[in-house]
C-alpha cells in the first residue's frame, strides 16, 4: 500500500476552516500530483492515495470527503468494486470515475452506483477542477449525470 500524502491545509490567503474535503485515488503519480495540486491551489483540501487499500483506509479513517476523484482502473482493484465500497461508507460523497477505458458497461455500472460523473483520460485540469466545485456545490443533487 502506498502511503496517503496529505494536504491539511487550503493554500489561499485567507484561512478556510470549512475546505471542502477531496479524496484523489490514482495509480498515476503524475496524475495524481497534477490534479492534487490544481485542487489545493483553488483552497481545497486535498488526501492522495495511489492504490484501492489506501482509497479504502482513508474512507475508513472516517475522513468526511465532499467529493472522491477516483481511477478506474487501479493495481488492486477490478471493475467497479472499490465505487461500491465507497459509496456503501461515504454515501455522501460525491464521486467523479476518472477512467482511459470509457467503455459503455463501465459507464453504465458507474451511473448505476450512484457516481456524480464519468471523466475521460485525457482530461484538462481546470476542467476536473471546476467539475469539483459543481458536485460539491450545495445544490448538487448527488444525482448521476
């Protein structure tokens, strides 16, 4: 398992005490950092995880994510197995499938989950960034789209 690298605090100016929480799970260190590191610069609050086990630990440490940026594919996990996992412990959580394999059945068993968005590999970071701040904004109805 590789370990969870947090950001707790929100890189702004001003102190934010109410950052929204966001969970990055990605195999892809490059990616992983990118997206972490856009996120933290618009004041987020930022846990990153590489692996399933880690995504897992952290959901279990009763972290109260707003929103969980998640790979599709990763090293220890199939399908859409750790969606279900996260979904049944942070029912709340808003969660976006990053994935390069945006096959159909994928699509379709995410939507069934309940996840917020699919995102397609490549994407543009201001473009996770903004899609972040929509299912985090109060009047997200947590419905799929």
């Amino acid at each position: 398992m590789e370990p969870l690298a947090m950001r707790d605090f929100p890189r702004s100016d001003e102190k934010n005490s109410a950052a929204l929480r966001v969970l990055v799970v990605d195999d892809e260190p490059l990616i992983r950092w990118s997206v972490s590191e856009t996120l933290a610069d618009r004041g987020y609050e930022v846990v990153e995880t590489g692996d399933a086990e880690g995504a897992r630990s952290a959901v279990d440490a009763n972290h109260d994510f707003d929103v969980v940026l998640l790979d599709y594919r990763l090293p220890d996990s199939d399908d859409l197995s750790l969606l279900a996992s996260i979904r049944r412990s942070s029912p709340r959580a808003q969660v976006i499938l990053m994935t390069a394999f945006g096959r159909p059945d994928v699509v379709h068993g995410a939507l069934e989950l309940g996840v917020y968005r699919v995102v397609n590999k490549p994407f543009e970071l201001d473009a996770i960034a903004d899609l972040v701040a929509q299912a985090s904004a109060p009047e997200s109805d947590g419905e799929a789209h």
